[in-house]
C-alpha cells in the first residue's frame, strides 16, 4: 500500500470521504488523492518524495506561488506578535484601505473568513435593504456552500429551482431563480415577471465552476440594465475573478459597477480571508451601523490580513500579469493547435492566466455545452498528467490556474504533454 492510500485510509475513519473538501477526493477523476507535503513556486512535494508542477495553486488562491518568501516572512513577523485577538489591529485597518483604494466602487469594505461567507452576507445585505426574499443565480455559477446558492434549474425559469444539496428548505429553493448563464433574455423573463420579489441578481462575471466560461459581449451589461429595472441589487462574485487578471477586479477592468462584490483566495496570501464589498449605501446596513447582522471571531485574523497585504504589495510592485497572460496564451496555443492537428476531442478555454481543459470539440458557452463534455476522458487526461508530474484540479469542471512562479518553459512542457496524452 503506498503512503497515498495509507493516509486515505486512515482520513476514512475519521474524516466524512476523507477529506475536508469534496472535490479533494478524486470523486470526479477516480484513484486515491494524493497528499502534499510542500511547496515552493511552481512546485509542490508530495508525502512520497514525488515533485509536481502544480495548476491548481490552491485554488487559484497562490497567484505568487507557493511559499514565496516575503509572504511567508510576513506571515512569521505577525505570528510572533500574536496570531489572533478578536480585536480590532491596524493591519486590517490598512487592507481595507487598499482594497477600496484598488476597486474604485467599494466605497466599503467587510473582511471575513472564506468566499462562502462573504457571498451569505451580500446575499442578506441584499435582502435587509430591499426587502425582498428571492435571488437571481446562473446554472453552473457556485457561490459557496450557504443553502440559498445551492440551488440548481427548476422545470421553468419562473418556477424556481432544484435542490443541490440535501439539508436545504425547499422554501429556499422556490425563493431561487435559476437562468442559464450567458442568456440573458431568460434574465429578461424573469425580472419582467417576478422582479418585484427579486433582492439580488448574484453572479461570477467570469464564470468558473463549470469550467472557464467567459461572459457573452454585453451579457453583463444586460444583468445591470435588469437589476436596474427591478429594483434588485447587483452581485459580482469575484471570489476567483478578484486580482486574477490584473490589480483590480474583474468589473473594475470591464467598466460595470456591481452593487456589491465578494472577492477571496488571492486577497488572503494562501491563508482564510474575503471581504464583501461595495457601494456605501448599502455597506452601511451591517451591523453595528445598520439592522443586517454579521460577525466573525477570525475575520480580520492578523496572519492572514499580514499575508493579504504583502501580496498586494507584490502584485503592485512586480506586476506579474503580463508574464502569466501570455503563459496562458502560450498553453492555449500549443494545446488547441495540437489537439486539431491530431483530431481530438479537446479544447482548451483560457483568459490571462486561467485555463480549462475541455474534453469537448468545441468552444463551452454555458452549464449544457459543459455537461456535453467527456469527463471519463478527462479523468483518463488528469491521471496520464499525474504520471507526467503535472497537477491539475481533479474535476473537469473547474480551472487551471498559472502564477508568477510558472516559468514560460514549464507550460510549454505541460501544453506537449497535454497534447501527447490526449485522446
């Protein structure tokens, strides 16, 4: 039995499927998931001696890389001081700060502990102001695990949605409307008719968690001119989007102000920190100046405020986006050039320094064309990778991710790897 499995076994018995996370389980490629001991840059180690590049970067949260030394340094200096007060230090002070200084229309700003509670409290910040009890989401869209986003398409965009989970109210599930990402006439519908009753349109701007899927032109216009004719506030999820094209948020460099905004993973270092955001009007309804309620023991936690910081810092500094944009342009390149030459069935999506390996002969618009794809392909690709030493997400449906760490010479190994593995 190797290391791998013999972890695996031992999480078993204590862990629900092992894991702390699902997709961690190797549910959607098969196997045993491996376990990391390590990381600098690019790579990670595993707990059998084995090196890995690594696509996954945790999420997308390792936009410098693993373990990068003025973040890691950072980190130790506030850990000597104390690693957590629930009170108040001027570290989150100066975030804050930054982060409205960087995203012109978060006028304020709330820091919390993961991108799921930053989307539950836009969510009833939405609903506290307008008084309403209904969202707006798109299929293929997540937005955390909190029981009003898990919630899937319905038999009728009017009739509201499906559960995704067990454990969720089926009132909560009506009080969901589900339209199709990227159709914005089944938006149309659906504010015309039941506009009255919607507090929120919430969604990832550049879609994600089907796979990277980007915005048709003038589609997210569309969601304002509708929020705007209903009376519903207008949610960007930028969870992933935040920081990952360039030093701002995705809506920042389209030109569209969100009413609110999440944003996580990159703004935390590789630690546990979001932040809601947005215009002051409706920041002001948190409690302790308005009626929505919110709090947190950890937010704000001082290791994770100190490596936000550094990294912003960084990013500023080195401005590592025009390096990781033309690697992914690179990969996209080789890959889908490759894969047509040999007549496969794949293709690669990519925007700046994202990417998706679509077991698909054509370009993904939206959750059907996703479901259309051959995820037992995928699986085949993703363990032939692992042998190769290349790490990808373990799901078709999710996204690769490249840092300032990838060397240009690195992802041209993984785009021919890629290319000689596929079907």
């Amino acid at each position: 039995m190797s290391i791998h499995d013999s972890l695996f076994a031992r999480a078993l018995a204590v862990i629900p499927g092992g894991v702390n996370s699902p997709v961690r389980a190797f549910g959607s490629v098969g196997g045993t998931p491996i376990y990391v001991k390590s990381g600098k840059g690019s790579k990670i180690q595993t707990v059998d001696g084995r090196e890995l590049t690594d696509f996954c970067c945790s999420w997308g949260a390792m936009i410098l890389g693993h373990a990068n030394d003025e973040v890691t340094a950072a980190i130790a200096a506030q850990a000597a001081l104390g690693t957590s007060f629930g009170i108040n230090t001027e570290k989150e002070v100066l975030l804050a700060e930054k982060l409205t200084s960087l995203v012109p229309f978060m006028e304020s700003v709330r820091l919390v502990n993961s991108g799921t509670e930053a989307v539950m409290t836009a969510l009833r910040i939405a609903r506290g102001v307008t008084g309403r009890k209904c969202l707006l989401k798109f299929d293929g869209c997540y937005h955390g695990h909190s029981d009003s986003v898990l919630v899937s398409a319905g038999s009728g965009l009017l009739t509201g949605g499906t559960l995704s989970s067990s454990g969720v109210s089926r009132q909560v599930a009506r009080d969901t409307f589900v339209a199709p990402y990227n159709n914005a006439a089944a938006v149309r519908s659906i504010t015309h008719e039941k506009g009255h009753d919607i507090a929120a349109i919430i969604v990832e701007p550049v879609a994600g968690n089907m796979g990277l899927v980007m915005p048709e032109p003038d589609f997210l216009k569309r969601l304002r001119r509708y929020a705007d004719f209903c009376g519903a506030l207008l949610i960007f999820d930028e969870v992933i989007n935040g920081f990952r094209f360039e030093l701002s948020t995705y809506a920042s460099m389209i030109g569209i102000k969100p009413d609110l905004i999440t944003i996580g993973k990159i703004i935390g270092g590789g630690a546990p920190l979001a932040a809601v955001g947005g215009s002051e009007v409706f920041m002001r309804a948190l409690a302790p100046t308005g009626p929505v309620y919110q709090a947190g023991t950890l937010s704000g936690n001082p290791l994770a405020v100190s490596a936000g910081l550094k990294v912003l810092e960084i990013l500023e500094r080195d401005n590592p986006y025009p390096h990781i944009a033309a690697c992914g342009e690179r990969l996209a390149k080789i890959v889908n050039k490759g894969a047509k030459k040999k007549g496969a069935r794949l293709h690669c999506a990519q925007y700046r320094g994202v990417f998706t390996l679509f077991c698909s002969d054509h370009p993904v618009h939206n959750l059907t064309d996703a479901r259309a794809c051959d995820t037992a392909a995928y699986g085949r690709l993703f363990h032939k990778m692992l042998d190769q030493g290349f790490y990808l997400s373990p799901s078709q449906f999710e996204l690769g991710f490249i840092s300032a760490a990838h060397s240009m010479e690195e992802v041209e190994q993984f785009a021919r790897a890629v290319v000689d593995a596929c079907e």
